[in-house]
C-alpha cells in the first residue's frame, strides 16, 4: 500500500531559531513503520541541526534543490551529497519558484532528480501549470511534457515522488478544486504506468498549492493524492501537525 507522504517546503525562511518550530514537530511524531511519512524540506543551513534534532523521531528532513554534479566549481550551489551528508533524506527539485527564478529547465531538473538519485536521496519533482497554460486549457500538455522531461531515465516508481504544484496556487490562498486535482492525478498516474507499468500506481503523487489545516482533508480525499507538499502552513508547527493528523 502506499504510504501518504506530507512534506513541507520552507523556502527562504527560517533563521537557527526556528528550530524550536522543528523540535516541536519532531517530539509530536514517534518513528512508525506504518501511518504516514512526515518530512521537512528546508534551506540549507538548517539541514544539519534540524536533522540533528529530527533524530529518534519520525521526522524526516529534506533539502529545497540540488546542483547536478557532485561536487566542484560552482560557488554558492549544494550538492545531493552535501545534503545526504547533512542529513537529509529527500530533495525537492523543479520547484516552480526555480523554475522561474533560476531558469531551471525540465532537462536540468532531470539532472537534479539523477543527482539526487545517486546520492542515494529521494527527489520529489514537481510539475505545475501557470495560470495562463490553464485558461488556454494546455494542462494536461504542459503536464505530460514536464513530466517526460523531468523524471530521469535511472528513475523507478519507487524511487521518486511527484509532486503536481499549479503554480496559481502557490502562495495564493487560492486552492484547486476537488474536480481540477482528480483530472491532473488522475493523468499523471496514467503517465506513470505507462512508463513504469503497474509499478507505477506505487509512485507518490503529492498535492502542492496553499494547502491547510482547512482544506487538507478534502485534498488528501481526492483520488491519486498520495499526500501534500506545504509551504506557508509548514512554518508553524501546530499547523504542520493538524495536517499530518488529517492524512
Ligand atoms: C510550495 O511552496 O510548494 C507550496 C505549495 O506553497 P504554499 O503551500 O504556501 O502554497
């Protein structure tokens, strides 16, 4: 059976203080083999002592991105390496806020998720139309393209996570509806058997979009949701928890 992943994404936030945040979390969650998987995706300088304070619990955590190469010339860029060594356990790569700010192609993207394929981290790749792809109604286009181009070849069903983030709703406040969130999984877990077979109903696919303590029961429902990538909600433990409870 798979099991619900909920991650949260803390982008540029968080300063060393915030840990207590992470401590809270990690005291609330005791390790299972079972119920869902609880992860933390966050900046790079918070990897390692977040991960020291995760530690016992079943909190994971996770980094934001990751460079291609292992390691080398590239100043200010974070290898997959790097982040397992600090301990993480994941990466989010192919976040629309790269995509859009770093220029991070579905090819560079697949480097990543290789990257961190090799490093022995789970990378999560996220897809996402804008909100002009949708009024053209070049969803599932924009979708299956993405998704051809971002999961590498060495990728298997088990070894990845999708994550399907359209990209108005991150940060908006404005959330897919019910219906808008079945077709997209729906698809995506069409294209996953087609390129992995029945192997591919185990992939996880998770939901990304100004999801919240309000709305998560109603998103985790919808079929082919195998749990929730969270920004804002994220930040604050007592939110993170509610959703993790509802999943
Ligand atoms: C995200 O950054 O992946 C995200 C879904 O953000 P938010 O929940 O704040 O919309």
């Amino acid at each position: 059976m798979t099991r619900t992943l909920i991650a949260g994404n803390w982008k540029m936030n968080g300063l060393v203080g915030s840990l207590t945040e992470i401590e809270r979390v990690a005291a609330a969650v005791a390790p299972s083999q079972t119920g869902p998987e609880i992860l933390l995706c966050l900046p790079a300088t918070l990897i390692h002592p977040a991960a020291a304070k995760a530690e016992g619990s079943a909190l994971k955590i996770g980094g934001e991105t990751c460079h291609p190469k292992e390691k080398g010339a590239h100043t200010g860029d974070i290898s997959a390496e790097m982040l397992k060594d600090a301990g993480a356990t994941y990466v989010i790569v192919g976040h629309s806020e790269r995509r859009a700010d770093h220029g991070e192609t579905d090819a560079v993207v697949a480097s990543q998720a290789s990257a961190a394929l090799r490093a022995g981290i789970t990378p999560i790749i996220c897809v996402g139309e804008t909100l002009a792809q949708r009024d053209a109604g070049d969803v599932l286009n924009v979708i299956s393209e993405q998704i051809a181009g971002s999961i590498p070849s060495e990728g298997a069903a088990d070894t990845i996570v999708v994550a399907y983030e359209p990209v108005w709703a991150i940060g908006t406040g404005r959330v897919a509806n019910s219906e808008q969130i079945a077709e997209v999984h729906g698809f995506i877990r069409e294209l996953l058997t087609k390129q992995f077979g029945e192997a591919g109903r185990g992939t996880r696919i998770l939901y990304g979009g100004s999801m919240n303590p309000g709305n998560a029961e109603e998103i985790l429902g919808v079929a082919e949701v195998n749990g929730g990538l969270i920004g804002g909600a994220s930040l604050k433990a007592d939110d993170f928890l509610a959703i993790y409870r509802l999943a």
